[in-house]
C-alpha cells in the first residue's frame, strides 16, 4: 500500500505537502533563534549552546539536535524527490509546449522549481558556510556562532547569496503553504481567502525575518 501511494501522482503531492509542512515549522523556530542575535553575543552563543543540550540529561549532547537534523534532511530528500519526479511526470505528459505565451499562473508558481533548485544549492553552501566552516570567511571559530554569522555578513558575496536564498523563500513558502492545504484538504471554496493571507503572511514574515540578520550586520547593529 505504501509503494502504490509513493507511485501516484497524489501520493507524492502528499509527501511534499507533509515534508514541506515539516520544514516550514523548523523554519519558523529557526528564524526566532536567529534574531537572538540582536540581543548581543553572550545571548545568541548561549542560545546555540542551548540547542546542543536540548533534553538533557535523558538525551545525551547533542542528540536531540541530532534528532531534527535527521528528520529535516529525510524531509528535504523526500520533498526534492518527489518534486523531481512529478516534474518528470509533467514534462512526459506534456511533450509539447502550450500555443499560448501569456502567462496564466502567478510568478510563484512558475518559480517553484528554480526556487527549490537554489533553496537546495543555499542549504549546502550554508551547512558548509556556518556548520562545518569549510567554506566560512574570516576564519571559523568553533563555539562562537555570533562571530561566524557576522564574518559572513560582512562579506558582499555572503549577504547576495543569503538575501537572493531568502526571497525564493518567501516565493516558495508563498505557493508551497497554499498547495499543501489544498492537497491534504484543507482547501475550500470558503477558506481560500484565508489560507492565500496566511500564506502571504507566512512568507513575508520568514523573508524579512531572516534578512534582518544580514541587514543587521550591514548596519553595523550587530557587529
């Protein structure tokens, strides 16, 4: 029953709307943890050591952190497959371009793809820039993710890689939010309204929250 439900076309808008739905919760704790930053150095390490002490001293360091760290990438594997995989669908069942070149669907829509593609690139530059250090500026310093953050930010490359990520964001979570809704059932004629405001909402308060913290550093706020 499970592999007949991965193999229909609903059984992978499922997945994606429960694996997105997965994502924009940890997106939405993250971006609270991140404008800790504003409160000032000992505040913001203090909150990342925290994350790494999260249930003890049933759980042990770090495996809490661990926990979601697992969860976030099956949730991330299983929304980009099953993304790629309808796409293909959409593509063999549409061989041939519409007559028509005038755009009927919103700029979110017709983004969603190339949105995923640089969301998927960001995260892996981002693991790399602020977690594992291998490609951070300015020399990481392990323990002190304020510092880190702020090497990043001040770098023009670092804040047009994150700014550039974080509107395709809004974008995605924008369409992403809506479609989801609708495929779990949520959708109806009388609570569309609704769940298009939520969304937009949703997505204009992740987007300018997590450029606040580039912005921050740009304006010497945080420094």
């Amino acid at each position: 029953m499970a592999r007949a439900m991965w193999d229909s076309s609903v059984g992978k808008k499922t997945v994606m709307a429960v694996s997105g739905l997965i994502m924009l919760l940890y997106l939405i704790v993250h971006m609270i943890g991140n404008l800790k930053i504003y409160f000032g150095a000992a505040e913001f390490n203090h909150y990342a050591h925290w994350l790494r002490t999260v249930g003890e001293p049933f759980m042990h360091y770090e495996w809490t952190l661990w926990l979601v760290r697992i969860v976030l990438v099956a949730a991330v594997i299983a929304h980009a497959t099953a993304a790629f995989q309808l796409s293909r669908r959409d593509i063999k069942a549409r061989p041939v371009k519409y007559a028509h070149k005038k755009a009927r669907s919103s700029y979110a829509t017709r983004t969603m793809r190339w949105g995923g593609i640089i969301l998927g690139l960001f995260i892996v530059w981002h693991i790399l820039d602020l977690t594992t250090g291998t490609v951070h500026s300015g020399g990481f310093q392990e323990g002190h993710p304020y510092q880190n953050v702020v090497d990043t930010f001040s770098t023009w490359y670092g804040n047009v890689i994150y700014i550039v990520a974080m509107l395709a964001l809004g974008l995605h979570i924008r369409h992403g939010f809506w479609s989801a809704a609708q495929t779990l059932g949520a959708g109806s004629r009388t609570r569309d309204r609704a769940l298009k405001t939520v969304a937009n909402v949703l997505a204009l308060l992740l987007t300018a929250g997590f450029i606040a913290v580039p912005v921050g550093v740009m304006t010497g706020v945080v420094s």
